[in-house]
C-alpha cells in the first residue's frame, strides 16, 4: 500500500470539500430555495464520500513505471536462496529481504537483494527454495518486479 500517495490524495481531496463547502456556505445556501438545505448538505457529503473513495483507489495503484514493467518487463524466474523478515508493516505484511538468484531467458544469470513486502496469505511461497515469477526491465535488469 503506497501510503504517502493516499495521504497526498485524502489531503488534496479535504482541501477541495472545504473550498467547495466554504463557496456553498458563503453564496449559493442564500441562493437555494427553502427547505432543500438538508438535501444539499447530504449531496455535498455524498460527492466528498465518493471523491475520497475513488481517489483512495487511484492512488493505491501501481505506478506508471511499475505497469509499464509489468507489461513490456522480459519474463524470467528468480530463485529464493535467503528471506530475512526485517518488520511487520502496517497491513499485516512483513518487509522481508529477499537473497535472489535471478534468471531471465536469454542473459547470464545473476544474483541480487530486494527488499518486498510479503502478505501474510504469501508467506508459503517467499521461503528460501522457492521460484517466484519476475518481470526485469531490458534497460536496466537492476529493476524487477515481482509478479505475485
């Protein structure tokens, strides 16, 4: 979960509501006809409720680079040798230090460290003897990306 993204949009999206509220407050409630206040301010709450909703969702996505990886990456395998538990995260993954043999089709085999977060239902699979599914980046074969 990329949580300074989502702050960045639940902060962006606040700020916005409290100008809207702020212009609907300060001009249009005295413009309205009487008796739809009550409907006006539970349309402004839904319309917050949503914006925060969606942009929560946009903001958990991976980033541009990571899908461009994801779709254009060269598909190879990584093997486990090491995985060290560094710390718990804040959804109940663990930050862990992955040893990695890693090959890709074509290219000599190489070594090299990444530190992933592993979710408690993958814990299984991210043990040391493992092959994981990568996506490397033919530029730069330093960047991969784990597919899950």
């Amino acid at each position: 979960m990329n949580h300074p993204r989502i702050v960045r949009t639940v902060c962006f999206i606040s700020v916005s509501y409290v100008i809207v509220l702020s212009i609907w407050l300060g001009w249009l409630i005295d413009h309205t006809a009487p008796g739809t206040i009550p409907y006006q301010v539970g349309g402004l709450l839904a319309a917050y409720g949503s914006a925060l909703g969606l942009g929560m969702m946009w903001a958990d996505r991976p980033t541009r680079s990571e899908r461009r990886l994801a779709r254009h990456g060269l598909e190879g395998w990584a093997k486990i040798k090491h995985a060290q538990p560094i710390r718990r995260t804040a959804d109940n993954g663990e930050l862990t230090e992955l040893d990695l043999a890693l090959t890709v089709p074509g290219s000599e085999s190489y070594t090299g460290k990444v530190l992933y977060e592993v979710l408690p239902e993958n814990r299984d699979r991210f043990v040391a003897g493992e092959t994981i599914s990568i996506r490397v980046d033919p530029r730069n074969r330093d960047r991969i990306l784990i597919c899950p």
